[in-house]
C-alpha cells in the first residue's frame, strides 16, 4: 500500500498503530501528494507531471507489455548481487523491553523522568519531544543530562562543568556541529 501526503501518512500510521489496520505486508509512506512529483522542489504543476508520468507508463506498457522501462531487466541480477537487503521485519517503535514486566517498569519510570522534564519539546535533546527523552533514559538509550535545560540546572549547581555539558552535546550533534555553530557566533 503506499500512502501519499505527511497528514494522510500520520493519519494512517496512527491506525496501524492503534491496530485498526491489519494484514499490509508492505507500507511505503510519502511525506509530499502524489510523491516526489508533489514536492517541494517541483518546478511545475504537480497534477501535471503525475499525469505526463503515467502516460509515459502507459506508453512503454503498450511497446513491452511491461511498466518496467525498457533495459532495467539487464541490471536486475547485477542490482540484486549489489544490495545486500536481508529481510524486512516490522519491529515496534514504542516497545520499551521485549519482556512485557520490565517494559511496565520502564514505562513507569519514563512517566516519573517526564516529570522532571521541562515539557516544551525543543529537540536540542536529539530526541523530538521530552516523552521520548524519558523513553530513551529508561530504556538506557540517554541520560537525563542530555537535556540541556536540566544542564543548565547542573552548570548553576556546579555539578557538572561547562566542558561537560558541550561533551554531551558534541555526543548527541556530533563534534563537527558544535564547532561550525561556534565558529559562527565568533564571527
């Protein structure tokens, strides 16, 4: 099934999600309508090119009797020795533990550290809310100093250094970010 549109996509997934979808084998989402002809760097009508798209589809099937376009079969097995795909297995992004106690236990104690989070969600954490920031503290994944508010509260505390809290950033950005966004504010 394939799904155009980030609100249909979100819309859907949530439903799979909640297990009112069942029995799709394959789910490819695209975040534009109509895929990367509706995108963003698209210099034309979207409608336009979709339906220029399928023509040129409906063409090559009536020379072939194929949609492949022509010559692709000659690189299939060459493709296939070349990417190295094993099987793709669905795995579910909310689970805390594989063992359902210790996935309660965790769950408990994401709900307590959420608590101790400032709840605005900003992301500088690397994770994109606080509540998978105490997802990820439970199930061993972050710390709670990977908040950079509660830093802040560290840094005032003296209980860890101004050193510290950039190695913890450099962790989660990467080294290479903080030094560009450094350089930038030397400027």
């Amino acid at each position: 099934m394939a799904i155009d549109g980030i609100y249909n996509v979100m819309e859907f997934l949530e439903k799979v999600e909640n297990e009112e979808v069942t029995g799709i084998d394959f789910l490819e989402c695209r975040a534009c309508h109509e895929g990367c002809a509706g995108g963003i760097l698209n210099p034309e009508n979207r409608f336009l090119i979709v339906e220029r798209m399928n023509h040129r589809v409906n063409l090559n099937r009536k020379k072939t009797g194929d949609f492949i376009p022509s010559g692709i079969n000659e690189y299939k097995e060459y493709l296939k020795a070349r990417l190295p795909l094993g099987e793709v297995v669905p795995r579910s992004m909310m689970m805390l533990d594989v063992d359902m106690a210790e996935a309660m236990r965790k769950m408990k104690l994401a709900e307590r550290i959420e608590l101790r989070l400032p709840r605005i969600d900003c992301g500088a954490c690397g994770a994109p809310s606080c509540k998978a920031l105490s997802e990820d503290i439970a199930k061993g994944n972050a710390t709670l100093s990977h908040c950079i508010f509660v830093q802040k509260a560290l840094m005032k505390n003296n209980e860890i250094t101004m050193d510290t809290a950039v190695a913890i950033v450099e962790k989660i950005w990467g080294e290479n970010r903080v030094l560009k966004g450094l350089a930038k504010k030397g400027s």
